[in-house]
C-alpha cells in the first residue's frame, strides 16, 4: 500500500527550542523521536517567515507572488489546486484538523480533505472555537489536546483499505503563549540568554533597528500573562491602535514601577532596567516552552497510536513550523526576517522504509518542496505548476549533484503597525546570504518613487553565524556580492518573481 503521510505543523516553533536540534533550552523527547528513527533537516527554509503565506506554498509548492497569498491577510482561493486534492483524486483520504489560517467562508475554507476542522483566524488555546465542515463549535479543553484528540478521532474512523494524508496543525506556540496549567513548574531555572539579546543593529541595514519586536520594548502585558495595577494610571503605549493591550515600559525611574501576575496576583520589582530586560526574556522563553511541552507530549500520543496499530513502518512522519521564531536573539520575538533563525524551519521526517535511521541533511531545501516530495512518496505525478522539486533523494541519502543548494525568501508586508518589519528578498546559499531591503512601499520595488532609499546586506554565515557583520561593501567580498546577485536574479526569473538587478 502507499504510505501514510501525516504532517505535524506547529506554528512559531524555532529549531533551537526542539532538543534535537541541539541547543539545550528543553527537552523534547517524541519529536527528538522521529529525528532518532528518521532524518534532521538542517538547512530547511521558508519562503515567506510569516504563518498565512508559508501555508499557501506548503499546500500548494508554489511561491506566494504564485499562489496570491502574499501577506498574513491574504485569503487562498479555494479552487487552486493543492496537494490535498492530488493524492485525494490519488486514493488517499485526507484530514486537516487544527490552525488554517487561510481564509475563512465558502470561497476560502479547506478543500481537498474529506474532513477538516479549524481554528478559526489565530485561533485561542483554551475552549477554542472550530469551524467542523462548515460549522461554527466550540470544544472544552486545551487547543493542542484537542486538536490531537481529533486527529486520532479521525484516524481510528477512517477507512482502512485506503492510504491517509494528514494535516495535524498546531495552534501553539504562537503568541501569546498561554500554556496548560498542568506545566506550571517546568522550566524553574533560567534559561541561558542568547549572545545576540543586547545587539546594538550596527552594521546593518536599518531595518533590524526599526523592528518594533524587541522583548524589552515591544513584548506586552497580555503576551506575559501580566496586567497593571489596579487603579493606578496605566503606562506603556498600546500595542497597537484600537487595543487595550500596552507594551510593557522600560521606565527610567523603578522605585514605583512593578508587574503583576494575572492569576496568582503576585508582584515583581526590579532594581536595574537590565533586570527587567532579563525578567521579561524569562518570562517569555518559559511560558513559550511551557506551549512546547504540551506539544511534545501530544506528539508522543500520535506516535503511540501509529505503534499500537502497526502503521509505523508505512507512516511517513513529519515535524516542521510554518516558520522559525527568534527567542531572545538580536533581542527579538517574533519572525518575519530572512535573518537565520526565522528563515529555517525546523523539520524532521521519518520513514522506516526509505529513510536511515539517525541520518541528518544539510542540503538546502524549502517549503515549496513540500508537496512535491510527498507526490512523489505518494508515487504520484508532481503537477507542473508546482515550483518545488522533490526532496526524496536527499532523504534517502543521494543527493543530486546538481541540487540547487539556494533558498528563495520574500517577505512584503511592509513596515506593518503591529512590528515595522521592513519589506525585502533575498537568496542564501550554503556559505552566503545576500538580502535587499527595497524600503519603498508594500508591493513591487519601484512603485514608491518617493520612499526611502534601499539596502543591500551580505552575510558570511560560515564566518559570521550570527549575523552581526553586513559584508555587502567590505571590498573583500565584492566578488561575492557579484556572484550572489547572479545568483539572486537567476532565481527570480526562474520561479517569475520581480525585476532583475544589475
Ligand atoms: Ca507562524
């Protein structure tokens, strides 16, 4: 029979907060599980750090200025055609339970899935609202509980003479990290802060300063679980127009200053604004891996299940994020960037057939590719408009010699009110990252004559992984920056994306 695909997703889930991965910040057993039995993905990259558009190229391997899902706004057209469809026209049964955040009603609603049930938009972690086949319910419990709940729900109904493709997409942990109780007391110690959390932004394109996503800054009350005191004036600005959310202040003077708890009501000082700084990176990292632990652990019960039913050996098994997230790093939450930490996306597979246990890739690949490589499991014809490859050989071990090795990545919603992220594209290859901030507006470079001047940086990431250092004028690298642009331009013509550069 044709295996099984079933498609973990969470949503904001950074490669550094997933144990194998080595960083050490937790401790994630059941996805270090798969990557144990199967293959780490190193250098897995999205195309759009951002939730709406990275759906859209996952489900239908295709780029954003493609598929019209360009921004977190963006709504997909229901009748492109997608993977779903394929392998369900292909005898598979398909599912997609848990975050869409595609678009909702008749026009934008899942299709190519026999069942799906959704969150709608965002979605809430407690007694979350789902939209079942149409219809509006809402479900006691914990999001990610019940999301795992119906995905098993569903695989013990199906029918079992067919093969089945699911999608079982995780709500966490997005903000504003609201964990399960039950993991109150993990993570009591501090985590290590990043080496980056104090960056400064010189040497680079002015975009890293003006990101309004900085922890000690732009983080707030709501995304801590913390509220003001009670009758006091409030202070900080909102979060954005219309919200009753602030920012939490770093204010000069502390002596009156103090943050509350929004359950216990217990009550925090601080002496320094570095100890505040430092009190709110806690506070964050915890309650962000709090969200993982719950996943984890639902993980582990979808894997009990494929055991219990002999299906392990034809499942193929993935863990990925829409996205990576930074956490702590340059100071930051939140993700957007090309920079590294929210452009790769974590992702580990399994596959007892195909894949050797304990393996680990550093070859390029990017989500586009998704729905290619399962076509190709699935033993399936890759449709021509898809703009990814499939990735199997390099899962199995035999690499092409001319497998591209170049990541594609363009985020365009343009300085945004919520973060002010700057719009940019760029490419990155296994030594290299070349990124231009064309810093003139949401749509197309050029179509704001009037807007500010635009930038070029140039990372050395084998000599500069942090990305501190824009090489793009050092006069060492301006062979580099020669090859990059070729290499930027060639990709853009190939996938039809935007005028070349000279
Ligand atoms: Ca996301």
């Amino acid at each position: 029979m044709k295996p099984n695909i079933l498609f973990i997703m969470a949503d904001d889930h950074a490669s550094k907060a997933i144990s194998c991965y080595g960083q050490g910040i937790n401790h994630t057993p059941h996805i270090d599980r798969i990557a144990n039995e199967g293959m780490r993905l190193d250098h897995c990259y999205v195309t759009n750090s951002i939730c709406t558009p990275s759906r859209a190229s996952i489900l239908c391997g295709t780029y954003n200025h493609v598929n019209g899902v360009v921004t977190l706004d963006s709504k997909i057209n229901k009748h492109l055609p997608n993977v779903a469809k394929h392998l369900h026209t292909d005898g598979y049964q398909t599912a997609m339970i848990g975050k869409w955040h595609l678009g909702e009603g008749s026009d934008h609603e899942p299709s190519g899935f026999d069942f799906w049930s959704v969150v709608p938009g965002q979605g809430e972690y407690f007694d979350p609202e789902m939209i079942e086949m149409g219809e509006h319910i809402r479900v006691p419990g914990y999001a990610t509980d019940i999301i795992t709940d119906k995905c098993l729900d569903w695989l013990k109904a199906r029918d079992e003479s067919k093969p089945f493709f699911m999608m079982c997409h995780h709500k966490a942990p997005h903000r504003s990290w609201e964990y399960d109780r039950k993991y109150e007391d993990l993570y009591t110690e501090d985590v290590s802060l990043p080496d980056t959390f104090e960056d400064d932004y010189k040497n680079r394109a002015k975009a890293a300063a003006a990101a309004k996503m900085k922890i000690d800054g732009d983080i707030t009350y709501f995304d801590l679980g913390l509220v003001q005191p009670e009758g006091g004036s409030e202070i900080g600005e909102p979060s954005f127009v219309g919200s009753s959310d602030r920012k939490i202040p770093t204010p000069s003077d502390l002596s009156t200053f103090k943050l509350i708890d929004k359950d216990t009501g217990e009550v925090f000082r601080f002496e320094t604004q570095q100890q505040l700084a430092h009190f709110k990176y806690q506070r964050y990292i915890k309650r962000y891996l709090r969200t993982i632990a719950s996943i984890d652990d639902n993980v582990g019960r979808m894997l009990d299940y494929l055991d219990e039913e002999g299906l392990t050996d034809n499942t193929i098994v993935i863990y990925t994020s829409d996205q990576g997230f930074f956490l702590g790093e340059h100071g930051w939450f939140d993700k957007r960037f090309m920079y590294e930490e929210s452009f790769q996306m974590p992702f580990v597979i399994r596959y007892p057939k195909a894949i050797k246990a304990g393996t680990v890739c550093s070859d390029i690949v990017c989500n586009v590719d998704f729905a290619p490589t399962f076509l190709d499991y699935a033993g399936s014809t890759v449709p021509n408009y898809m703009q990814g490859a499939s990735f199997r050989p390099l899962l199995e071990g035999n690499t092409p010699a001319d497998w591209p090795q170049v990541a594609y990545h363009r985020y365009w919603m343009h300085r945004d009110q919520h973060h002010n992220a700057y719009a940019h594209y760029g490419v990155r290859n296994q030594r290299y990252k070349l990124i231009y901030w064309y810093n003139d507006g949401f749509d197309l470079p050029g179509t704001n004559p009037g807007g500010e001047k635009p930038e070029w940086e140039l990372f050395d990431c084998e000599k500069d992984p942090l990305e501190l250092f824009n090489c793009y004028s050092d006069p060492a690298y301006a062979g580099i920056v020669r090859e990059l642009t070729d290499l930027l331009n060639s990709k853009m013509r190939e996938i039809g994306d935007v005028p070349a550069h000279a």
